[in-house]
C-alpha cells in the first residue's frame, strides 16, 4: 500500500458517491436483464481543495508516486478512513493569481 493522502483540507463541494455497477439490458428473450458487477456498493469520492501552490504540488507528486495502487484516505464528513485508488488524474486550477489553486481528485474504493 501506497502512502497516505495528502492531509490537506477538504473543501465544499467534496463528496462520496456509491456505485453498484449496474447495468440493465434485454435478454434474447427480451426480458429485462439486470447485472450487479460487484457484491457491495463501492464510494467514490470527489475530493475539492483550495490550496497553496505547494499543496497542490504535493498532491500531484502523490498521484504520480501512488497511481495504480490503493492507499489510504480519510474522509473528513464521516471521519471514515478508506481505502482508495486514483480513478483519474488530479485536476488543477489558478484562482488567485499564484497563490491559490483549486484541484480536484476522483477517488475509488477498493
């Protein structure tokens, strides 16, 4: 397991979403056919960050040293500690000139 998240604050707008991965399509019957991918629900997070320039970076260096491994991630709303993996590559963007930034990771649980 990879090193921890980065600790820095969770914004307005981070959120934990649950997936099933259902699909549903027809049989050759024509029935309808529900299929479950997974036995539980897995979270997704959308983690939001007003940061410095140097959080931003430390985030960013956590993705590059971390991608395709799971680590741990605590979830500020709930207190919750879980165990994630990076679904996509952190966005980022200027707010105030260089000195804040605002990214954003999408985080699944594994």
């Amino acid at each position: 397991m990879a090193d921890p998240y980065p600790s820095v604050a969770q914004r307005i707008g981070t959120q934990k979403d649950s997936t099933y991965s259902t699909t549903m399509d027809r049989a050759e019957s024509g029935k309808p056919r529900l299929r479950t991918f997974h036995s539980q629900a897995w979270a997704i997070f959308r983690v939001v960050h007003e940061c410095s320039k140097a959080e931003m970076q430390s985030i960013l260096n956590h993705y590059n040293a971390s991608r395709g491994q799971s680590f741990s991630f605590t979830y500020t709303a709930d207190g919750e500690v879980y165990t994630v993996r990076y679904a996509a590559l952190p966005t980022s963007r200027v707010i105030e000139g260089d000195f804040m930034w605002v990214v954003e990771s999408l985080l699944l649980q594994v």
